[in-house]
C-alpha cells in the first residue's frame, strides 16, 4: 500500500477522532440522540478503516475479513443491547 494512501487513511481517522469528541464533549449536557449515532458510526468506520488498511485485512482473504468486521459489528451491538437494557431497567 502506498504512503499517500497511508497518510490519508490516518488523516481520516484524526478527523473522525476530533468530530467524535467534539459531538461527545462539545455539545450543551442533554445531548441530542443523533450525536450517539454519529459517534457510534464513526467509531465503527474507524474500526473497518483500522483493520483493513492497517491490520492489512484488504489483502487478505474474505473470510478474515467478514469475521474482523463482524466481531466489530457484534461488539457494538452488544454495547447496545446492554445500554437498551440497563436504560429500560432504570
């Protein structure tokens, strides 16, 4: 993989990491329902970024692929499960 493509890759995930703090820490307090969203989804699509360009899984074969983001995907999902829950037993 090329340095260029390296280099934007990392600046992608900079941008996404100062987007996500500032909807997570720069918001007034009751913080609206889409910003856990956004943070979530680029949380996720910085985890696909990382595992693909970095861990070098573009390159490799499908199943490693689909088992890395699904592990990815099904951490989140649990996440969520588990704060609908905790939310619902409030």
């Amino acid at each position: 993989m090329s340095p260029r493509r390296i280099n934007a890759v990392a600046l992608a995930l900079l941008a996404a990491t100062a987007l996500g703090a500032l909807l997570a820490g720069g918001l007034p307090s009751p913080k609206p329902a889409w910003a856990a969203w956004v943070v979530a989804a680029l949380s996720i699509a910085k985890g696909a970024l990382v595992a693909l360009v970095f861990m070098g899984l573009a390159q490799a074969p499908p199943l490693w692929r689909r088992l890395v983001l699904g592990w990815l995907v099904g951490v989140w999902l649990a996440m969520g499960v588990a704060g609908w829950l905790g939310a619902a037993t409030a």
